[in-house]
C-alpha cells in the first residue's frame, strides 16, 4: 500500500503548460499575440494588453461543446493560455522588432543579427529574473500589479457569471466608448486598482507634462527636466531595492501563524540577491553577444569594450527593475523613457555613435516583458491563492505560467526572426526605434543638460526617498512626466476621487466592486487597441 504525499498531490493538481490541448492553444494563440503586436507597434506605435483579451477568448473556448476543450473551463488552464498569449504580444513588439529597428534607423541594416541575438538572450534573463523575483519584498504579490487584476477579475467573473460579470462587462462597455473618443480610459482603470499615493503622484506628473507649454511656454521633455526627476527617483529606488536585499533575515516579518500564508513572501533575501545575480550574469551573456558578433571590436579597445559590456548589463537590470517597480504600482511602464535616460547619460559621457546604438538597442529590450510577466502571475497568484496547501500549489502554478510564457516567447522569437525584413523594408518601423537612432544622430543639443539632469534629480529623490519603498511616488512622479498622455491625469484623478468616495461609504466592500470596473476599464481599452489593427490597414 502506497501512502501518497499531499504535497506532491497538490503540485500535480494544477494544470500543465505542456498538455496537449493546453499547448496547442498556447501556440495558436500566441501567433495571433504575436502578429497583433508586430502590427501595432509598426503602425500605430502601441502594445495592446492581449492578457485580458487572451483570457477572454481561453473563456470562449472552454465553452464550445466538444470533449477535448472542455478542459479549458479550467480557470488555471484559461490563466496558463492567457499568460503566453500576452507574453508573445510584449515580447514580439517591445523586446524584439523595436529594439533591433535601432541599428536599422541608425542605418547599420548589418548589425540588426547581431543585436536581435543579443535582445533574444535578454529576453530569456528578463523572464527568469521576473520569476525569481516575484513576491518577494522587491516584487510583492500584493502589489498592486492593475493588468494582473483586470486579467483575474475576467477569468472569475467568467466562471462566476452573475453580478461580477455584469459589472465587468459594464465597465468594459464605458472603456470601449471611452477609447472610441480617444480617452485614455486605461489610466481610469489602473487608478481604480493600484496604488493610491503612487497613482496621485502619477497624475500630477501627467498633468504637469500636459499644461507645462501652456502655463510657463516651455516643454518640460525638451529641457531634460522629467529624466532628472527619474535619474534622482531610480537611484533612491535602487538603494531601497538593495536594502530589501542585504537587510537582516527576519526583520519587520509578521510571525508566519499571524497571517493568511497567500500574504507572506515566498522569495527570502538570500534567493533574492540570487536571483539578480543570475540575471546580471545573463545580461552580460546578451551584451557579450551583441558586442562580439557585431563587431564593437573595430570601435572601441579590449577594456572599452569589455567595460561596455559590464555597463550594457548594468543598465539592463536597472532598467528591468525601474520600469517594473513603476509597472507594479500604476500598470503603465515608461521602457521607451527610462532607455532615453540611458541614451542621453551615454551622450554625455562620449559613448560612440555606433556602439551607443547598440547599447540602446539591448537595454530597451529589458522590462517590457518583466512588467507584463508580472501582471500574469499576479493574475494566476489571485486565482490560486484560496487553494490550500497554498504555498506548493502557488509555485507550481507560477512554474507552469512560466513555462507557457516560454512557449509564448519563443513562438515570438521565430515571428520576428521571419518578418522583421518585410516591415523594414517596407519602411514600418517603431517610432521609439526612430527617435532613439534620431537623437544618436543629432546629439545633446540643450547646452548645460548634466546641470539640468542632476538639478532636477534632487526633488526626484527627496520624494522618492519620502514615499518609501512601498509606494515608488518619486519613480510615477518621473513617469507621468515623461509619458505626457493628453487628458490621463483627469482620468486619474477623477477615478482617485470616485475610488476614495465610494471605499467611504462602502467600507472594504468597496474594492471587488472597484477593481471589478478597473478591470473592465482595462479590458474594453485592450478590446479597443486590438481592434485598430483593422482600422489601421
């Protein structure tokens, strides 16, 4: 007689990326992710949030009467899907085709192999340091991670039906509209789910990037102010985020039988500073690659480029960590922005042209993916974080969410690999890719732009030193400025007021209701940006 063990048991009852049927879907789908993303990114220059739109269709799925789909009512199969479906869409636009348009707008078509070999191998270190990250004290699973709710708060009300699914849908209803009158209705939705100090400090920084031209007749980008504020605001974040990793075992931790065990981190400091470590050390492996098959050899000297290297990588991890940190918080990740800081610190500092196109071309790869991969477990940690044992069948969920996100990745990969000389050629390139080669090309033209960057990186840090590590008000102060969507900042600051408002009169019955409309904000802005695909051709 075999006694069987209940750990094992409950690590086995959670689904399987590599089940047949599951897999199929994954790769299917993540075809569909990946071309919605090539063509939007090339042609209207925006990523759609195809994490709630995967979700959406797994749902469908799982409902059409035939044996081998009904497995996909699994809410976890649905998350499994959905998670490899948004990854394919981020990877593809974000991770691969912008950064390798770099060279290509540069007008080095021949380093476009060398640095997507590179961006390839940094995609895989993004995703991997992500998943050894996720809920620790850097990274929590209680964050607030909006995307990852919305794509949770879909799958239940799915399975649910009933009232969840009613206001889900209404909600979606007002962000289809919403977008229809090219409203920003995503920035309403986040503000209804993420982190209220976070989130206010983002809509001033919308609404100062907005009106700046209007009240004092000056353009608060062109004059570097919003990349000093982030300059100063990352440093402190990066000083806090080594402090939740070289701090004492232990402290400030709630006895484990205090608390609900979904509250507690499952990643220590010690796997913590692993994890980076890791990631850096894959970081250098990409930046190594770029440098040596693209021939940084003929530009710079053994111990430049070595230093180069070192450096690319440096700047990879904390733009991965930057560009997350500010994911978590407010559901809107300023990639394009903090890789401009990069570009412009390597202006100031003599960077080569070439190697500096290089250089931007690796690290803009990193976060994009980080972020969304974050968003998807978030989804999967509420949809399994009722189950008990909880802990074994938590890791397991965010094991096989990993590797469906791998599938995603690499079908992403290949689209890439096949299709980015039919876009060149054709002249549909990333506006990111653009500015970043225009600007390499141009120079610093500002005079005094390394006063004005570190001038303005004190009141970046002092707030950021100010809202703690927990709220990152220096880090979304720095992306409202420098994101500049026209009208976010009312939307913001409308659904803040609503959200306060209501929590007041409702109590802690409040939030389902309110992260049941952010969702559904989020979703009918996603359904929205799909959609123009067709509008775009």
């Amino acid at each position: 007689m075999t006694i069987s063990d209940p750990l094992a048991d409950a690590a086995r009852a959670h689904p399987r990326a590599f089940e047949p049927t599951v897999l199929v879907l994954t790769v299917v789908l993540s075809v569909v992710g990946a071309i919605i993303g090539l063509h939007l990114i090339t042609t209207l220059g925006i990523s759609a949030n195809t994490s709630v739109i995967g979700a959406l269709i797994a749902m469908i799925i799982g409902r059409i009467n035939l044996a081998a789909l009904r497995k996909m009512r699994s809410i976890h199969r649905q998350n499994l899907v959905q998670s490899a479906v948004s990854g394919s869409t981020f990877a593809a636009a974000n991770s691969l085709l912008a950064p390798i348009a770099v060279p290509f707008a540069f007008g080095r078509a021949d380093l476009v192999w060398p640095v997507f070999i590179g961006v390839a191998i940094g995609l895989v270190a993004d995703s991997y340091v992500l998943y050894r990250l996720f809920n620790s004290r850097l990274l929590p699973a209680q964050a607030a991670w909006p995307p990852g709710i919305a794509a949770a708060d879909t799958i239940i009300a799915g399975d649910k039906g009933g009232r969840r699914a009613a206001v889900l849908a209404g909600g979606a209803v007002v962000g289809i509209i919403g977008s229809l009158f090219k409203l920003p209705v995503s920035a309403a939705g986040v503000a209804f789910i993420g982190n209220i100090w976070a989130l206010g400090m983002f809509g001033i920084g919308l609404m100062f990037s907005q009106y700046s031209p209007t009240w004092w007749g000056v353009d608060l980008t062109d004059l570097y102010i919003p990349h000093g504020v982030m300059i100063g605001a990352g440093l402190v974040a990066l000083g806090q985020a080594a402090h939740l990793m070289f701090r004492r075992k232990g402290r400030d931790q709630p006895p484990a039988t205090s608390v609900d065990p979904s509250e507690l981190p499952q990643v220590d400091e010690k796997a913590l500073r692993t994890g980076v470590l890791q990631g850096y050390l894959l970081f250098v492996v990409g930046a190594a690659a770029v440098a040596l098959v693209g021939g940084l050899l003929s530009e710079l000297s053994v111990p430049m480029l070595i230093l180069w290297i070192l450096a690319a990588a440096l700047a990879a991890i904390i733009h991965e960590i930057i560009v997350g940190l500010a994911a978590m918080h407010s559901g809107w990740f300023p990639a394009f922005a903090v890789t401009l800081i990069f570009l412009v610190l390597g202006l100031l500092v003599g960077v080569p042209p070439v190697a500096l196109a290089m250089f931007v071309g690796y690290t803009s790869a990193t976060g994009p993916a980080f972020a969304d991969m974050g968003y998807d477990f978030k989804a999967g940690w509420l949809l399994r974080k009722e189950h008990r044992p909880y802990d074994v069948f938590e890791r397991s969920g965010r094991f096989q969410q990993y590797l469906a996100s791998l599938v995603g990745f690499a079908v992403a990969t290949i689209a890439v690999a096949v299709s980015w000389q039919a876009f060149f050629g054709n002249g549909l390139l990333p506006p990111v890719a653009k500015v970043y080669a225009t600007t390499i090309h141009a120079g610093l033209t500002e005079p005094n732009v390394l006063m004005t960057l570190l001038l303005w990186a004190v009141p970046g840090a002092l707030i950021q030193l100010f809202g703690g590590s927990n709220r990152q008000m220096g880090v979304l102060l720095a992306t409202g400025l420098l994101v500049a969507t026209p009208q976010a900042c009312w939307l913001v600051f409308g659904a803040l007021v609503v959200r306060i408002v209501y929590r007041w009169r409702r109590g802690d019955r409040a939030d389902e209701d309110l992260n049941l409309v952010g969702a559904g904000l989020i979703a009918g802005d996603a359904l929205y940006s799909t959609g123009r695909i067709f509008e775009s051709k």
